[in-house]
C-alpha cells in the first residue's frame, strides 16, 4: 500500500462563495485520489460575526493600519507533523507572513504550496479609479507582505505559464470541476436562442453588452425571439446587477432579460434544463484579460452548452472544441446577428438529433475540465519525493 502524505488546505474562501468553494473541495478530492489526504481549515475572518456579517463594517474594519486584510489562519500544534500545506491566497498582510513563519518553522520539511489567482495584479479586480483608491490600503498591506514570501513558500500554483512569482518557483494549474457531480442538462427543444449566465455580475462579467445587444436588435426592428437567464450577482458596491436591471428597465426587455437571483441546486438545474446556449464573461478587457480561464466555463460545458465568449478560452486554444463562439473583447454591444448564427449552425442544422450536442460537450469536459486534469502538475510536485524537476 502506498504512503498516505497527510497534511492542511488553508482557504481564505469564504463558506457561501459557492464556486470558488467549490473549486476548492473539488481540489482536495483530487489530492485524495492521489494518496494525500488534506484537512480543510477555513477562516475569513469573523465569519459568523458581526464584522463579517455587515459589509460597511468589514470594509472599514480591514482597512485599518493593524488589522488582518482578509482571513486570519492561527497555527495550531497538530501542523507540526504535516507533510504538505496547500494555501487558497486571497490577499496577504504581516499575520498571513506571521502564520506563514510557523508553518515553516515547525515544519521544515513539509512542502508548502500557495495557490494565486493571477500575477502580478492581485485578487481585486476593477478598472474605478475611486475603487482602487478605496483599496489602496488593502493593496499597500498586500504588497509589504510579498517580500517574505519566498522564505517559507516552495512554489506558487497559479494559470499562468509563468517561470517565477515573487522569486519562488511556479507551478502551472487550470481551472477544473468535478464533472460526475454536476448533473447534465436534460434539453428541450431549441426553437429559439435561450441564454444563461451565472455569475457574480462583476464589470469583467460584461452583460451589460448583450443586453444592449439585444435593445439594438430590436430597436432596429429585429423579429426573432430570445431569452437571457442572469443567475447570481448581490446590489453590493463593485457589482453591476442594479446597472443590468437598470438597463432592462430602460429597455423595456423585462420579459427577454430574466433576472433569477442566487440559485443552486434543482433550482439552478431546472433554469439549465430551459436554455441551450451559456454565456462567459464579455468584459475581460476591462481588466487586461486577452484569454479566459474561467470555472464557469467547464461548468457550462459539464452542463452540456454551447458556450459564447467575449475573449479567448484557454480550453479551446487548439482548436479541439468547435460548440462555441467568440466575440470581440471590447466594449461594442453584442451583434445579435452572430448569436442567431451561431445558434443556427449548432442546432438547426442537428434538429433531428440535437440531444447529441449535450452529449457530446459533456464528452469533452469528462476529458478536459476535471480537477484530475487541472491540478496533474501540483499533485506530480507533492507526491514526488525528488525536487530535482520544477514543473513550469
């Protein structure tokens, strides 16, 4: 029988995140597979407490000189004999060096790796000048804690095909989701283009370009019919759900754009069974973003949809996968003309066997967005016990 490493995920995700979290179970049943067996410590800050439950209070609260920014992690006596520490970073400060000291410390030779969503921008993600001004103290915390990162960290996992991250080896990951645990969409019949979107509804999202897309469409006296579904997104600051539900207003698209709120479970799968088109975020130009690695996009393909994007997927770089269609990443209103196409190509032309697209998407993600898939590089590195090789 082969060696079990045992050790500690450290996530800074907070509980109700319910796709990152996700992302993160699904990331400690790919080491289980392995033979690394990984006890998952979650602690944003004050989860269940006042200061986490008011987000006015929060905000003003991590932003003082001598607070935490987003997650405390106390060290505990049973992480001394660990082998491995996997960490899901969110943002730094002097208590996450601090925590990281006695990790190291205790645990010479444990290998420690922490997981980043993007280099050399951080987790915050807006293009407001007043917004990152607001962070500015957030950000200046960040940045402090870096330089002691490569004294205690090993590698770096991370999406990029970067060498090194603040001097420290890096390890090359994907996204990926659990595809046997997400129940495939039973599809009905497409007679019209019938579009989901599940999201947060950030700036990067972009939704606000299909939903002028679709005003224009009619505005210029364009007959056929459609449906957007918007799943997720709160009224907090920095989301632009008031925005989207502010133009349909001004619109009068209503019964075109639907509004859903949170959904998860049969609810989500129920508003899946009625659409046959997903789309993934439209707006990453607005942070820099050329090519997309988004989580969302396996999903949508594990559901079984044809998927439309405002930027380039690394998932459909090689051309393996023809059931999606890009868009420009800029700010130009959708061209609806290019949607009706797109969905004329892939279902008018399978009408007597459109089951089969569902079928077949869901045949390239078994193959290609598993966490199995993704993560191959970080459990080749944990498992391995030479550190001879660096895997880029």
């Amino acid at each position: 029988m082969e060696k079990i490493l045992r050790g500690y995920y450290f996530s800074q995700i907070e509980k109700n995140s319910l796709g990152p979290r996700n992302k993160v179970l699904n990331q400690i049943k790919a080491f289980e597979k392995a033979g690394v067996a990984l006890e998952l410590i979650e602690s944003p800050f004050g989860t269940e407490g006042r200061i986490r439950g008011n987000f006015i209070l929060r905000q003003l609260v991590c932003r003082l000189p001598f607070t935490y920014v987003y997650s405390r992690h106390e060290y505990r006596d049973e992480y001394r004999d660990a082998e491995v520490f996997y960490i899901r970073f969110l943002a730094g400060d002097r208590y996450f060096v601090r925590f990281l000291r006695k990790l190291r410390h205790n645990s010479p030779h444990a290998k420690i790796i922490m997981e980043m969503a993007d280099y050399p921008s951080t987790w915050y993600m807006t293009t407001s000048k007043l917004l990152s001004l607001l962070y500015l103290p957030i950000i200046i915390k960040d940045v402090l804690a870096r330089k002691s990162y490569r004294k205690y960290i090993d590698r770096i996992a991370i999406i990029k095909p970067i060498a090194k991250v603040y001097g420290i080896p890096a390890i090359r990951i994907a996204n990926g989701v659990d595809v046997a645990n997400i129940v495939p969409r039973k599809p009905a019949f497409p007679d019209k283009p019938v579009m989901i979107a599940v999201a947060a509804m950030c700036n990067f999202h972009g939704y606000d370009r299909m939903i002028e897309g679709i005003h224009q469409y009619y505005r210029a006296g364009g007959r056929r019919e459609l449906e957007l579904h918007l799943v997720g997104g709160t009224d907090n600051p920095g989301h632009d759900l008031k925005k989207y539900k502010q133009l349909c207003r001004q619109y009068h698209l209503e019964e075109t754009v639907i509004f859903h709120g949170e959904k998860s479970g049969n609810e989500l799968d129920e508003i899946y069974n009625r659409c046959n088109l997903a789309v993934a975020s439209l707006g990453m130009y607005r942070i820099g973003y050329q090519t997309a690695n988004s989580l969302k996009v396996r999903e949508y393909l594990a559901k079984g949809l044809p998927v439309i994007a405002g930027c380039d997927i690394d998932l459909f770089q090689d051309n393996r996968f023809t059931f999606w269609l890009q868009l420009e990443n800029d700010d130009r209103p959708v061209d609806l003309s290019a949607v009706f196409d797109f969905f004329d190509r892939i279902y008018h032309q399978h009408q007597e066997n459109y089951q089969a697209i569902n079928r077949e998407i869901r045949t390239y993600a078994e193959k290609y967005c598993n966490m199995d898939y993704a993560f191959k590089n970080v459990i080749d590195y944990v498992t391995r016990a030479s550190e001879e090789e660096i895997i880029y």
